[in-house]
C-alpha cells in the first residue's frame, strides 16, 4: 500500500510539473515543490499564481 501511495504522489507531481509549463512556468521547480511540500499544495500555489506573463 506504501507504494501505491508513492506512485500516486510521483504521478500527482508530475501533472503538477506538466500544468506548470503549460503555464510558463519551470517544470522542474514546481515537481521538486511537489514531491517536498504534496502535490495538492503545489496545485494551489500554481491556480493562484496564474500564469506567467
């Protein structure tokens, strides 16, 4: 169950990273916010931000 818990929070993270270069945002920076902080968090901070002009 652990690491179905972990994939989850890998792929989570990676849609996290994958949204935030839709945006014009850093990929890499937004996955590491994701995989450290939970990737529902990162999400937040990426809808509120908007994006990058």
């Amino acid at each position: 169950m652990v690491i179905f818990g972990g994939i989850l929070w890998f792929v989570f993270a990676l849609m996290v990273g994958f949204g935030a270069r839709n945006r014009n945002r850093s990929f890499l920076g937004y996955f590491i916010l994701s995989c450290i902080f939970s990737p529902l968090v990162s999400f937040i901070i990426l809808v509120i931000l908007g994006p990058k002009r």
